[in-house]
C-alpha cells in the first residue's frame, strides 16, 4: 500500500523551486556501518540545485541505489546542464554514484574540501583526474545563475573531509550527515514524516558526539545563517523550523553535568569492580591518595552496581580516569571492558588514565587496560599497581602514591618523571 505523500518511486521530488531531492530510500536497512541500529531504516539524501546557468549536484548515494539516484537526476535534469559536483562527504553511503556521475557529466568539476582529497584516491583509484578537482576554500563560490554554492567547513562530522554546502540566495544549507539521521519516511519533510526526535538525537550521540569540540566549531558558523530549510544526508528535509535542530545541536553538545566542585577543580573517576574486596581495598586507597592533593574532586563507582551509560557521561567531562580490575582467566572482567568499549561514543584523548587491580595467578588486567587506554589516546603518565590477592600496607601504600600522583598530573603539581629502566625491564619481562 502506498503512503499517502510518499515521493514516487523514480522521479525527482521538489524540495523549493528550482531545488530536488534525487536521493534514496532504504527502510529495511536495520543496522548500519554495522555497529548503528536503524530501527526505521535511512535515506541517502541527494540534491539537484537549478540555476539560470545550470545545474549543480550535491551528493550521491550509497552505490547500490545509484540507478533509482540517476532516475530522479535525469528526471529533472540533463547531464549536460550539470555545471557543478559537490561532494560534502566521501563515505560510500555518499559516494557510491560518484564514479558514473563524474562519467555522466565530464564537463563539470567536482567540488570537495582538501582533505578529501586523499580519500578520493582510495575511491577513484587510477579514474581520478586531478584537473576536474576543487578544493573547496571559505571563499570559493559556484555561480548557478541567480543562485550560488558557497561552502562551510566542517571539518571531524564525522569524517575529516565533511564540509556544508550553503545557497544563500535561498538559506539552504545542504549539510551532510550533521542535522541527519536514519529515519525512513517516504514522506520525507519533517513536517509530514512521524516523531523522529529519538532518531536525531540518538544519530547525534553515536556520530557526532565523540567530535563534540568539532560540533562546537561548526556551530559557530551554521548559527548566524539565516536558514530556511536544511538538507542533510539523511532523514528527513528540515524545512520546518530548521533552527530548532541547530539549537539541539547546541544543547546536546554542551556539557550537561554541573559539576558541583571549587571552579577549576580537575575530576579523577575511580571505577573498580572486586571479586574478594582486594581490588575494593585498592580502590579505596587511590581515591585516599588522589583526594590528598588539592583542587582534584576525586569520585568512586563500583561497576558491580551501575548501568554503563551514565558513567560515559561523567567520563566525558573528567579530567582522569581510573579503573581497578581483578584478573580472571588472564584478563580485565566484563564490566570493565564494557565501559572501556563505550568510550569509542566520547572524546577521552588527552585524559590522564591509570589500572590497578588484585589478581590470584598471572595478573594481566592491568597491562591489558592500560593498552586499552593507550589505544584510545588517554595519557597513562606511570605504570599501574597490581597486586597478588590481599594487599599489604605497603601495598595499599602504593595504590595511595598512584592516586596521588595522578592527582598532581591532572593538577599540574607532578615533577618531570624520573624513569627507572630497570623497574621497566622488569615489568616487561
Ligand atoms: Fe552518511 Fe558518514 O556517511
């Protein structure tokens, strides 16, 4: 049964006078880049732009949609009238028509931000053609005739390549995957598809929120356009009250937690999790030690008890991270390697990290989380502490100095480190 409203199944639909949507719809797409739940599937939005002059193009689709992408396009356009290629983003789901688009129309250059440029030639390989490539600058302008191309950039959403494409003639911003989400309505305007907000937000939290600083930058150039209509990538046409997703935008990149602590205070999380209470006792005593430096709000979770995602919050705004971990069967327990698998969702390069854990036989925890850690950039400024099942005092000692020392990293107060290469030998041994 068709919707009713739903764009035909192989012509252009129009978006404003002069402006089509030449996209495709994939609603049976339930998982996508294979780690992204679809529920209601997606689109890959593409655009033909008309001016006096000619015609420009922004975007394709994901490759196995390009014949319903060239119906639409041939629909309301020639390719000899394509003036103009616009590509704000070169992942396959946009990309897939390009190479037959760039044979269609080989009149018209192809527009994409310099960093793109490397990622081009993985597509195109040896049918790249240099001299047919612009890279796109704040001041290049595409003359249609009447309208004009100019083009943002927007660079980390969620590639380095991503730019905005904006007509200022309309106030239309054709914006890529930021403002997108995968939500399949053939009735494709925000106004006339259902609810879709969980679907946007929950775009924003697994595509863009690790890029969060890069959001920041975006916005700060998307804001004072005066927008009539926004067209991403995917999901739904914003045409109505398109300000509100930039506003959301706005308010899902802004740290939401108040963080109750003296101004300028640094926040050390300690998460543990124990087995016998040893890793229990080692937690205690870093958080001991880390709470003797001053200006450190230190705070400790036990991971036996929590749901996963509002630690991500917290961890996404504290300055160092700590995780105790017992050994068993040779490695960190699950609990602790799903909170370090959903750091992927957050920015954490650059934070001060450290392990610790208690352990019956071999140990690896430690080593395998600090790797971790490492892996995701954090900073892992001196080794951790494990010890075999009850800690000592002595040992309880040294859990107390990690927490510290830590603490004086994150605060500033550390000295230049003195590495003992033979503690090091010893280690890797
Ligand atoms: Fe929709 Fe990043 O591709």
């Amino acid at each position: 049964m068709n919707t009713p409203g739903a764009v035909p199944p192989d012509k252009a639909v129009a978006v404003a006078p002069g402006v089509h949507w030449v996209g495709a719809l994939d609603p049976d797409l339930r998982q996508f880049d294979i780690i992204l739940r679809t529920a209601n599937g997606t689109s890959y939005n593409a655009y033909a732009i008309r001016g006096t002059a000619g015609v420009a193009v922004v975007d394709t689709v994901k490759a196995e949609y390009a014949d319903v992408f060239f119906q639409r396009l041939w629909s309301c356009c020639r390719p000899e009238e394509i003036k103009a290629i616009v590509l704000n983003h070169l992942e396959p789901d946009h990309s897939g028509a390009l190479p037959e688009l760039l044979r269609a129309a080989p009149q018209a250059p192809l527009y994409i931000s310099r960093p793109a440029f490397a990622m081009l030639k993985g597509i195109l390989k040896d049918g790249l053609d240099p001299s047919r490539i612009i890279a796109t600058e704040p001041e290049t302008r595409v003359e249609l005739g009447g309208r004009s191309l100019r083009f943002l950039q927007t660079p980390y959403l969620h590639w380095p390549d991503t730019q905005c494409t904006w007509v200022e003639e309309d106030g239309f911003l054709f914006s890529g995957d930021v403002f997108g989400c995968h939500f399949c309505d053939p009735r494709l305007f925000n106004d006339k598809v259902g609810d879709f907000r969980f679907s946007f937000d929950y775009y924003y939290q697994h595509i863009m929120r690790p890029f969060r600083e890069h959001v920041l930058t975006a916005l700060k150039l998307v804001e004072p356009l005066t927008l009539r209509l926004i067209a991403p990538a995917h999901g739904p046409v914003l045409r109505d009250a398109p300000q509100t997703y930039v506003r959301r935008y706005r308010q899902l990149a802004t740290p939401q937690l108040q963080n109750e602590a003296a101004e300028r205070a640094k926040t050390l999380l300690v998460f543990y999790i124990s087995a016998y209470g040893n890793t229990q006792q080692m937690a205690h005593a870093v958080r001991e030690g880390a709470e003797s430096v001053d200006g450190v709000r230190v705070s400790l979770y036990d991971l036996a008890g929590g749901e996963t995602a509002p630690f991500v919050d917290l961890i996404e705004e504290a300055d160092g991270l700590v995780f105790g971990s017992p050994t068993i069967n040779g490695d960190a327990v699950k609990p602790v390697w799903d909170l370090l698998s959903s750091l992927t969702l957050v920015n954490v390069r650059g934070k001060f990290g450290a392990a610790f854990g208690s352990y019956g036989w071999s140990g690896e925890a430690v080593g395998l989380i600090e790797d971790r850690l490492r892996g995701l950039k954090l900073r892992v400024p001196r080794p951790g502490v494990k010890v075999k099942l009850i800690p000592t005092a002595e040992e309880l000692a040294e859990c107390a100095t990690l927490g510290r020392e830590l603490a004086e990293q994150l605060t500033g107060k550390a000295g230049p480190r003195h590495i003992d290469f033979s503690a090091l030998h010893a280690r890797s041994a």
